[in-house]
C-alpha cells in the first residue's frame, strides 16, 4: 500500500493514527504557472519525474510490499509461470507540458505516456516475471 501519506502500509497506519493527511494545495503543477489545485501527491517520489514515472514508482512500492508479505522465494519458482495483473492506467500529460514549451523532442518516451500496460510490463521487468501479464484498462473508474 502506497499513499501520500506513507509509502509503505506501516507507515501509512502510523500517519492514520496521528489524524495525518495528504492532501495540499500544490502551485504551478506541471509547469502550468498560476495553477492552484489541492492534491494527494506522495511527495517521496521525485517531484521532477514524469508523472507516469511516479505512478509506476508507487505500483513497483506496493509491488514490492505485495511479493514481500507474500513470503514467496522468488528464487525457487518458475517465473514464467508467475503471472501479473495490473488494474489501473498510467497515463501521463507529460506531452501537453512538452507542446506548451514548444519541445520538438518529448521529454520521456512516449509510451510511458498512455499506454495501459505499461506499469505491468514495469513491474514484471523489475521483478523478472517472464509469466502472463494482464491489464485490465479501468481508467478512473
């Protein structure tokens, strides 16, 4: 579990139990100056990082947390029979901010940007699961 107010679900109990919330009012968000919006961000991710980056960020935390209290050894199964499903998208404006600035070369690749199985297919790389690797595209819903 990974939240804006802790990036680990220890330490989000801890910041529950003080009454603690994520929410702020952020300025200039995405290089958009006089943009003024609350949000929850996790600000122990790289603030300057692509947002897609930040979100695969948190889902290889929780990832990570999940195959730990799993207690399973990575080491002693066959990873191509370790399947992975991610229900989210990990869209990223990015793009928007590079047109606003007039950039004529993205500042990250571009399929970090929208498509839907990119945190899974992060994820799998990061933990060398070579088994199936579903997404299921929910957007927000």
């Amino acid at each position: 579990m990974v939240s804006s107010i802790g990036k680990n679900r220890e330490e989000m109990w801890r910041s529950l139990q003080r009454g603690e919330q994520g929410c702020k009012l952020y300025h200039d968000i995405a290089g958009v100056p006089g943009l003024h919006l609350p949000a929850a961000y996790c600000d122990w991710i790289d603030p300057q990082a692509p947002c897609s980056e930040r979100a695969i960020e948190m889902a290889t935390s929780a990832a990570g947390e999940a195959l730990s209290d799993s207690h399973i050894d990575l080491d002693a199964i066959d990873r191509s029979r370790f399947a992975l499903a991610v229900s989210a998208h990990f869209g990223d404006t990015q793009f928007l901010t590079d047109q606003v600035n007039h950039r004529s070369e993205p500042s990250h690749a571009w399929w970090n940007s929208w498509l839907p199985n990119t945190g899974c297919s992060r994820i799998a790389q990061k933990f060398n699961l070579t088994g199936a690797k579903l997404c299921h595209s929910t957007s927000c819903a």
